[in-house]
C-alpha cells in the first residue's frame, strides 16, 4: 500500500474536518506515494520513536500528537521538534499526526477513556456546532428510491443512532427545456408538468462533495434541482470530551485510586473531596480546563482530565471534584484504539504499538 492509501483509511475513521482550527494534523513529513513497509504506531513522534521505526523496518509513523506543531523556518536540529524531522527525512520515514480530529471523534480518544473506566450512557461533552447541512432535492416519483439509496450510501441520512433518515413530500415539479436541453422527460419549449418526490435528509459537511456527488449520479435530471444549508443544530456524535455513569456508585477517594491504577498516574491532583458519592463522570483527554464549565454544567460529580493550573481547582467551588490525572496518563490508550481499527482494516504489512514511552514528566 501506499502512504497516501493508508491515509485514507485513518481519514475515514477521522476526518481532517472534525480537527480543531489550530491544530496541524495530516501528513506532516513524507512522500504520499511511498510504498509502506510497515507502521509504528505511537502518541508522540521523538527521535527515539524515529529510532524504533528504524529498528523495526516502518517507514510510516502514525503519531497522535503532531511534532511539528508551529511553523519551523530552518532544519538546523536545535531542538528535538528540529533533531527528530531531520531524522526523519533523512531515513525517508513519513509521520502522520491525528490530534483533534480523533479527539472530536465519537469513538475516539474520551470513548476509550470511558471504556476504561466503565462508563455507560454516553454522551459527548461539548458537541460540535457547524458540521451538519440540509439537502433537499426533488426527483421523480419513479426514480425517488434509487436517489434515496444513493444519498444514504454516501453518508446522507443519519441522525444519532438512526440512519436512513428522510422525509419526503409528494407534489408536481414544473419545467421548460430550452433549445440547448436535451431532457429526459417533456418536449423543448414546452412547459412541461412531472409528479415529483421532495427529499430532505441531513449529512456531516466534510461530506458534502461526496453527498453531492451521489446526488448528480444517481438523478436522471439533466440539471438536477436541489438546496443546501447550514444547519444550526449541535452534532450530537461529534465534539470534545464525554460524560457517562458508572453501574453503581463509588466514594471519591476509591474512585481515583481506581483511576490511578487504571491510568498507571504517578499521583493525581484533586481539588477538595465533597464527601458524596461518585456516579456521574466526566472526561477530557489532553488539556481541558477550557471544558470545567461544560462539565459543571453536565452535572458530573467528578471530572477527569489533565494540564489543570493551580486557579483551576478554585472553579470546583465544591460543586464537583476536579482531578488531573496527567496528560499523557489520560491519552495512552489512543495507541491501542489506532492499533485496533486499523488492522481490521489493513493486513498488507505490520502495524506496530511503539515499546518507547514518551511521556516527559517524571515522578518521584
């Protein structure tokens, strides 16, 4: 397979559109058209990683963090973002970043976190606004349920746990075919009347070349008549963090310590204890203080996250337990979640889980 087949495959599964404006995901060093011999797969990309992939004959990475993050303006190696491109490039190893665009996934990186933990009934923490758009179309009854289909396989059509999602209006479409037409019903210069299908379906709108696509396929029209708008909705399936409920209740202080074990934490930061049990729980891989709010607002007894400042834990107020329980502690498992999905999709070469931890805190 090729670098750029495989990115494909991880694009499916994490659109480049569910990423967050500031990030820098996608292929950042490497050729497209290279020919894979095998990938690591690995949360940070350092020179040691590069390293492994060395060893180990990958000459694809596939890293959740990306290493070159800001622009570089020189390759001089001054620093180890500088050390490990250069390394790179000079093995002819390419490195793919995913970041926000797996955090924003519904089964991505919180998902995991979840299932760690045992949480049930889940819901994203803050959903994404601005990804969901409206089409409607009107096809002649004959030809309506082909038009439909094709929409649906291409991704039209799902809301939540439902798919195959329409709604359809019966009426009569009125035309004119011009002199330069060459209509599949009606007579040039004629005005012509066709009982007609309204549809009206939903699709995410990182699909919307594909959605539209389907549509111009499949629709006997010469010129085929349709609408599409931005919706204001909040995608349900899509956003950061999560928040879920445990089977049964637990006390705060065995909570962590089982969070401590799971997560292997060398120590947990936690503002004060309330004294009351722990059912609802929220969670944010990564830096989350941004989402303390939403987590209040969920009415999450405790929330689960990393990169909290010493203010931070003031904004508890008592009305919930904050805890950081470490940021690469909280986004280790995403190496297992890539490694799953994509052998289930890949059997052409090896994906390997890196050996190298790269977390750079250290405890005592």
């Amino acid at each position: 397979m090729l670098v750029n087949e495989v990115i494909d495959i991880i694009e499916e599964f994490a659109p480049p559109a569910y990423a967050e404006d500031f990030d820098n995901i996608g292929l950042l060093v490497g050729d497209r058209n290279s020919t894979v011999t095998g990938a690591l797969i690995t949360l940070d990309t350092l020179e040691t990683v590069v390293d492994e992939a060395i060893e180990k004959k990958c000459n694809l990475i596939i890293s959740f963090h990306p290493i070159i993050f800001s622009g570089l303006k020189k390759l001089t190696g001054k620093d180890y973002v500088e050390k490990t491109v250069i390394k790179a490039i000079k093995n002819d190893i390419a490195i793919y970043a995913i970041h926000t665009a797996l955090d924003n996934q519904y089964k991505g990186v919180n998902d995991m976190i979840c299932e760690k933990i045992g949480l049930k009934n889940r819901q994203i923490l803050i959903p994404r606004k601005d990804s969901i758009k409206k089409l409607t179309t009107f096809v002649p009854n004959l030809q309506a349920d082909s038009v439909r289909k094709a929409l649906f396989a291409a991704g039209a059509g799902s809301i939540g746990n439902y798919d195959n999602c329409s709604f359809n209006l019966k009426g009569e479409g009125s035309f004119k075919p011009n002199s330069e037409a060459n209509p599949v019903v009606g007579k040039l210069g004629e005005v012509h009347l066709e009982k007609e299908t309204q549809i009206g379906l939903t699709y995410p709108s990182h699909l919307e070349k594909k959605v539209l696509q389907a549509l111009f396929n499949s629709h006997p029209y010469e010129e085929v008549a349709y609408e599409v708008r931005p919706l204001e909705n909040k995608n349900q399936h899509l956003g950061m963090g999560m928040v879920g409920e445990l089977s049964d209740v637990e006390d705060e202080k065995s909570f962590l310590k089982r969070i401590k074990t799971i997560f292997k934490c060398g120590c947990i930061r936690h503002s004060e204890f309330r004294g009351k049990p722990i059912k609802k729980v929220a969670v944010l891989g990564g830096s989350g203080s941004f989402a303390i709010g939403n987590a209040k607002a969920a009415g999450a007894d405790i929330y689960l996250t990393a990169d909290l400042k010493y203010h931070d834990f003031y904004k508890a107020n008592n009305n919930f337990v904050l805890a950081d329980i470490g940021h690469y502690e909280s986004e280790q498992y995403t190496k297992e979640l890539l490694h799953s999905y994509l052998t289930k999709k890949i059997s052409n070469f090896a994906l390997i889980l890196t050996e190298t931890n790269t977390n750079p805190i250290k405890y005592i």
